[in-house]
C-alpha cells in the first residue's frame, strides 16, 4: 500500500477548514440580540474606500493649491497617526483637521452608498423571527444619517449607535462592556457581524460568543485573508429558512 502523501493529506485539512470557516451557519435558535456593523459588513466598503482614499486628496489637492502626490502624501500621514482612535471615524475631526466640508463631500457621492449581497433579505428574515437587532458602528452619526436615509435599512434595527455616544471607537478596551449600560445584552447570547479583525478580537476579549468576519468588504478588491472568525460572503448563506429547508 503506497504511503498517504502528508504534504497532500494537510493541504485537504486545511482547504476544508477554510471552507467550514467560511460556511459556518450561525447558531440563531441560541442567539437573542443581533449586531450589525454598517461599512464593510451591510454596506459595501467602496463607497468610504474612493471616498477617503480618492476623492478626499483630489479636493485636497484642488483646495489647498497643493499637487494630488502631495495630498496623498499629507493625508496618509494623517490618517496613519488617528488609526484606531475615535478620531479615525470623526468627521467634526477630519472638517477641522483638513479644512473641509466633509459631510456635504459625502453627500456628492451618495449614489456610490450600497447594501451588500442580500442584506435587507436577512434583515427581513431575521425580524421576523423576532431577533433583536442593532446597528453598532464607528461612523460619525453624520454619516450614518447619511447611509441609512440613501438605503433605507434603518427601518430594520431597534436601534443605531455610533460609537460617538460612548467615546470609544468598536476595537478600543471597554467599548463593549459600556455598550451594556445603554444597550443591555446577555454577551452568551449575542452575535456580532463586522468585516474589523480588531473589532471582532475586541468584542471577543469582551464577552460576546458569536462572531462573523466579512470575506469581501469592498466589492472593488480582493477579498480578505482567512482568520480565526468564520467569514461570510453573501449573506444568503446563511439565512434562518436554510436551516428549516435543509
């Protein structure tokens, strides 16, 4: 008998394991209280990407007299020394720091806002199985105001906290304990879905059991890495009504 060739047999290991990873069907008969990021996870990444990363520099560029190179270069310094904080997501922040109008910038491009494959599918189907659900995001409530009107998604969630109201951004110590005081929630109970590695450690570090990454937040790029979070791509796959017909 020809010995099993190990190199092949891990290789299989490990290409099953990211397809469970990615596949994983979420516990809802053992889940009360559902949290929902918005960028990244119910809408799609692209519209903040070109934003920040391009539309930004070039009305940068335009109003400051600088060349686009230039504002490219003074923005990611910028951006790289807020990274993390509050101030990251703050658009008051960003409107000082760079001398722009940023919230009526944003508004220009409304027509790039976007749900994510079946979003508002799930969201339907998740309410009426009574699920509580929250939208729980980093964005300034400028900008969510902003998505929720474009999209209309709003309407599903009991309720939207940007993380202004409690002073610390999702992936900082304490945030999600804090949120417990204004937004009760059994931890062993709860299921977060967001595309932040750090926000999903963080959350993990603070209690809350079931936690999804996003395999593909920006439709634009490519899609993320496997972690140590199952990753959802289209959330069809994971409907309630796939269990009962399955």
């Amino acid at each position: 008998m020809n010995k099993p060739n190990l190199w092949h047999v891990a290789l299989q290991t490990v290409t099953c394991q990211v397809k469970i990873m990615e596949g994983s069907m979420p516990p809802w008969s053992l889940v009360d209280t559902i949290m929902f990021d918005m960028d990244g996870t119910l809408l799609d990444l692209h519209f903040d990407n070109y934003f920040w990363l391009t539309l930004v520099p070039k009305v940068y560029s335009q109003e400051h007299g600088v060349s686009e190179q230039t504002a490219q270069a003074i923005l990611h310094k910028k951006y790289a020394e807020t990274h993390g904080t509050l101030n990251w997501y703050c658009l008051d922040y960003w409107e000082a720091e760079l001398r722009l109008n940023i919230t009526e910038l944003k508004t220009t491009i409304k027509h790039k806002i976007c749900s994510r494959p079946n979003v508002e599918k799930l969201l339907k189907e998740l309410q009426i199985n009574n699920k509580r659900l929250l939208l729980i995001t980093n964005a300034h409530p400028s900008s969510l105001a902003i998505k929720m009107k474009h999209t209309g998604i709003g309407k599903y969630f009991h309720k939207h906290i940007s993380s202004h109201t409690l002073k610390l951004a999702k992936e900082n110590h304490g945030f999600w304990k804090t949120l417990q005081e204004i937004e009760p929630y059994k931890p062993e109970r709860s299921l977060l879905f967001d595309d932040s590695l750090p926000v999903l450690r963080q959350a993990k570090r603070e209690g809350i059991k079931y936690l999804y990454g996003i395999k593909q937040p920006d439709s634009q790029k490519a899609s993320l890495a496997p972690a140590e979070f199952p990753q959802i791509e289209d959330f069809e796959d994971i409907m309630p009504s796939r269990m009962i017909n399955e």
